[in-house]
C-alpha cells in the first residue's frame, strides 16, 4: 500500500533498493506523490522504468518462442497433430496480439532479425526437447515470417 503525504512526514523514509524493493518503490511513489523529487532514488527508478519495457520484451519473445514450438512440432509430427496443439496456437496469438495492440512499440522487433534469432533459438530448443530430437535436426532459421507465424490460419505442412 502506498503511504499518503501525511504519512511521509512523520516516517522515515529511505528503504534501500537492495533491501526491500518493494518498500523501496512504495516509498518512491509517496515521494513522487509530495512532490518530493529531490529524494529521490532516481537511478534505481530508471533502472526499474527499463525493466518494464525489457520485461514486456520477455514476455513477447516467451509466446513467439512458444507458438513457434508448436508450428514445429505441427510440421515435424504430422501424427500428433491435435487439437491441444491447435488451442495452444489460438491462445499463443491471442495473447501475442494483444501484447502488441496494448504496447505497439513492441511491434518493430519482429522485424528485428536478432530478436527473431534469439527466441527461434529457444523456440528450438523447446520443440527439440518435446519431441525428443536433436535441435541440430531443426532448421538453424525460422521458415516462416513472422507475419506467417502470427496469422490464425496459417499451419505448416
């Protein structure tokens, strides 16, 4: 719970971010509530600030890894085919769609060909895992755009 302004004057303030972050930020918000700037914590705040976006970022290569998982498996165990993995890709696009209607700046890094390497590689590693296969036996690039990946009907043959 965030402390009121009244509260600030008759309490200590000065958590330390390395102590209890959660206390710290409450602090910081009363601070930024009074209008007490000058106390404060203003690196860690930005660092935090940072984390929201890096955070979002993970979030949105978690499901594209995820989706791209099972468009693997989809393609490379046709007799598993079934529908378990066909909600999985409903509900994996979804989500990824309203990730990026909710935070559109997101959208430039699936045009960014390092992200898309970095989360194809664990989107390999995962399919491997789950079929039980070597990941050198998946191709080293994704086979599909991403507008591909993302589009409700498309499925590999």
């Amino acid at each position: 719970m965030a402390l009121c302004v009244t509260e600030l004057r008759g309490r200590k303030m000065g958590t330390s971010y390395e102590k209890d972050v959660v206390a710290w930020a409450n602090e910081q918000a009363a601070l930024l509530r009074a209008g007490k700037f000058s106390a404060l914590d203003i690196e860690h705040i930005a660092e935090e600030i940072e984390d929201v976006g890096k955070s979002e970022q993970r979030e949105l290569a978690s499901r594209m890894a995820v989706l791209l998982a099972h468009l693997l498996k989809w393609q490379w165990q046709p007799e598993r085919r079934g529908a378990s993995w066909q909600t999985t890709l409903r509900i994996q696009r979804t989500a990824i769609a309203r990730r990026l209607d909710k935070t559109p700046s997101l959208k430039p890094m699936l045009g960014d060909s390092d992200w898309i390497s970095d989360m194809w590689g664990d989107a390999r590693q995962q399919a491997a895992a789950e079929m039980q296969i070597g990941v050198a036996l998946l191709p080293e690039t994704c086979p599909w755009s991403m507008e591909q990946a993302l589009d409700d009907g498309f499925l590999p043959d």
